[in-house]
C-alpha cells in the first residue's frame, strides 16, 4: 500500500458477521470488478471516483455509494489527495428478504441511483458506523441496520412487477448458480454452453448484458468471495489460492489486491491481531 494508505476490515456479531471496511487511498486505483453482495459506502473526507453501469461517478463527503451483488464497478481518487470513506456488505440473500417483506418481491432489488446525496440516509448510515464502531448493545445495531436498510429500500430502491423468466434467461441464471457452485473448477465453456442449451456467443453476451461480467469474470468473484472467508479462519494464503481453484499465488494475489485494495495476507492479518 501506498504512504497513509490503510484498509481496516472488521466484522460484526451482532449483525451476523457482516463485513465492514475502514480505509483510505491516496494513489491506489481498483480494476474493474464485483462483489458477491451488495456494497453501501460513505464517503468521511475526499472524493471517491467510481465507474458503474457504464457511467462515471463522484462521491462527496457524506454521499452514499451503492453496487449490487456482480456489478463491475472501479475506485480510484476524483480531485484532491484522495479519499476515506466506510463500507458495509450486506448479502444478496439479505436484500431479497427485505425486499420480498416490503414489496412482495423475490427479486434482487435494483437502487436508481450509484451515488445517493441525502441528508437523512447519511446521518443514519454514518451513525450507525458509530455504533458499530463503538460497540453499542445489539438491539440498538441491530434496529439502526434494520431501519437503514428499509429506508434504503423504501426511498431509493426501483420497483416493478415480477417478470416471468423466459426460458434464456432461465438459462442463464442456471449458468451463474453453476458458477457459484464450482467456482473452484476449471470449467469449459463449451461444456457450460451445451449444457445451459445455447450457444457460447450466446452465453457470453447474455451473461455479461444482465450481469455485466463475462461467466469467467464472475467465477474469479465467486472465489475471490470464498478466498476472504477462507483467510478469516486462518488459512494460508497459499492454501486459499489452491483451494479457490487460481492458477496460482501470484494471480490470486493480483486478483485480490484489484478487487480490495490490500494483500490476501495483510486482509488476513486485520482477523487475528487484535
């Protein structure tokens, strides 16, 4: 990491172990890339320049940030010396749940907006950081994530009547749960393909049109996703990067280092030296 750079990865008990970062960069740029589940950030000072669906975005202090689960997204300073900011990552099962107790819907929800500029969202969200921070009883974290999450929703989420999936898109969402599944395997894509019932071209496009990574972008995600919960039980990061399926140490580092911004063993080392 560069000078006064530092990323601070923690989790919370009280709310299920959710993953928390603290960090700032000054001249560290992220790749494109994903998460397995949603990502809702704070910018505390500086100006974070992300890309999202195809646009480029600044957030401000006090602004909110949100990518869903397997959205390509970047980072990188916008004007100024860089930036520090706060992140939450609450899973994709979570979302559903709420979304299908406040709308009926089991779809992932979808927000408008990358970055959000309201005042009483960011009071909340930077509140409850505090709590967090601080180590408030349970009941009052969890109310104070329960009550975000709903007004994330409520305010900035998009609604729309359930679809019936065709059958290509049935296809594909078939693809990514494969995927998911064996994302330490070495898979064919033609084997992939003829077993989805389309063709590769077809499989690529479709793929990357409703989850904006192509299938091997989003398998390297989903073991980027297990190597993080593998190296918080204290497995070595050679272990983890063989057992996630990388072709080696090397691409599993660059590939982490990308997605977070810090080294598979310095992550590591956030869980076991408090």
């Amino acid at each position: 990491m560069h000078a006064n750079e530092f990323c601070n990865v923690s989790t919370s008990q009280p709310l299920g172990g959710l993953e928390m970062i603290e960090a700032q960069f000054t001249e560290t740029v992220f790749g494109k890339h994903a998460h397995a589940g949603f990502v809702i950030s704070v910018v505390d000072a500086g100006v974070m320049h992300f890309s999202h669906r195809g646009e480029s975005h600044n957030a401000l202090p006090r602004q909110l940030s949100i990518v869903a689960p397997d959205e390509l997204h970047t980072g990188s300073k916008g004007k100024g010396d860089g930036w520090r900011y706060r992140a939450l990552y609450p899973s994709e099962e979570r979302m559903r749940a709420l979304n299908h107790l406040l709308f009926g819907s089991a779809q992932t929800p979808y927000f408008r907006q990358s970055v959000i500029n309201d005042a009483r969202l960011s009071l909340q969200m930077r509140g409850l950081l505090d709590k967090l921070t601080h180590g408030s009883e349970a009941l009052d974290v969890e109310e104070h994530w329960e009550m975000l999450l709903v007004n994330l929703l409520l305010q900035e989420s998009q609604q729309s009547a359930a679809l019936t999936l065709s059958k290509a898109q049935s296809n594909i969402e078939w693809v990514r749960d494969l995927l998911a599944d064996c994302y330490d395997q070495k898979l064919s894509l033609d084997a992939v393909a003829q077993q989805a019932g389309i063709s590769k071209f077809h499989l690529i496009k479709e793929f990357k049109r409703r989850y904006q990574l192509t299938p091997h972008q989003f398998q390297i995600q989903q073991r980027l996703h297990h190597a993080r919960a593998q190296l918080k039980h204290g497995i070595s990061a050679v272990d983890v990067a063989l057992k996630c399926g990388f072709h080696d140490q090397s691409h599993f580092s660059k590939a982490f280092v990308s997605a977070m911004g810090i080294s598979p063993s310095a992550y590591q080392q956030q869980f076991f030296t408090r």
